[in-house]
C-alpha cells in the first residue's frame, strides 16, 4: 500500500518554465542559448556563464503557476513530499505561496549539489514499495528507479517525453486512483 506520495516541483506540481528562463534572459543570455529546463542550476548556470548568484537574484517566484488539479490532488492525499533540485530558498518561497505543506520538502542542499535522491524519504523508515514518485523528466525517473520506487509521469506537462515503461498521467487528479 502507498504510504507517501513524493513529488518533484517543476514541470510536476508547477508550470515555472518562465520563471526558470526569464533569470537567464535577464542575465543576457538569449532565449535561444538558455541551457535546457530540469538541469542542476550551478550547471545550467556554468554553461549558460553566469553565476549562480546573479540568477537567484533575478528569479520571480511569482511567475510559477499550479498546474490545473494540483491543488486537488494535494489536498486528496494524506501524506505526500517534495523532492526537488531547485534551491531550499525558492522552493520554500513557492510552496508558502500556494500554501502547500508537505510532510517532507527536500531541495537541492539536500543532496549536496548532487542530483536529487529518494534514500533520504526512505530514511523515515519507509520501504520503497510504500512510496510513489511523480515527476516530469528523465532525472526524475532515474531518481524512482534508483531508489526502487514506481514511477509515474506527469503528462499533464506537455514538455514530457513518456518511456515505454512509464505511467502516464494526463492529469494530476489520476494520481489518486493509483494510490489505494
């Protein structure tokens, strides 16, 4: 039986593509140069060549929207986390705003700079079996995959690619049928 729900934040509970981009634009870099959206921000960072801290400075937490559902689907689950790689002080910001609180929220000092991990959810004495994770990128599904834990896709973002072995879910809500 599922005990946890683990969520990734962007592109899984958040649409925040624009929020992510506008910093790298507002740095001078190009529309067409911004490092693809799901990487480790010092390394999206280094290859875009600016740094780190001129792009949190820049970033508008007030640019991230909910996807459609989510407020539903988290209100419908008893226990659920965040497992992200975005920095503590943006995730913090953002999950105050929508008023979401998880039971857990792990961010990227977290993990040390490395890329986010599910062992430290299961360090709360839970088995993998007991926890799921949604999430919206190939990073995610290395992260489920990693620690033992189902995976399922949030395909209510359109930036998704699915994998054969991959649960789709089209919208957030579908979450709950897979969880009883």
């Amino acid at each position: 039986m599922v005990e946890l729900a683990v969520f990734d934040l962007d592109g899984t509970l958040v649409d925040s593509d624009e929020a992510l981009i506008a910093p790298f634009v507002t740095c001078g870099v190009t529309r067409a140069a911004v490092p693809p959206l799901g990487l480790l921000l010092e390394d999206a960072c280094a290859m875009a060549g600016i740094a780190v801290e001129d792009y949190v400075a820049a970033y508008d937490p007030t640019l991230v929207q909910a996807y459609p559902g989510v407020d539903d689907l988290l209100t419908g689950i008893e226990r659920w986390a965040v497992c992200s790689h975005k920095l503590r002080i943006a995730g913090d910001r953002e999950l105050e705003r929508f008023g979401w609180r998880p039971e857990r929220a792990l961010f990227a000092e977290d993990f040390g700079g490395g890329p986010k991990r599910l062992d430290l959810v299961l360090d709360g004495g839970l088995e993998p079996a007991q926890l799921v994770f949604v999430g919206d990128t190939d990073h995610d599904r290395a992260c489920a995959r990693a620690a033992g834990v189902r995976f399922f896709l949030a395909g209510w973002n359109p930036r998704t690619e699915a994998e054969p072995d991959d649960v789709v879910l089209s919208h957030p809500l579908e979450l709950l049928d897979h969880l009883h």
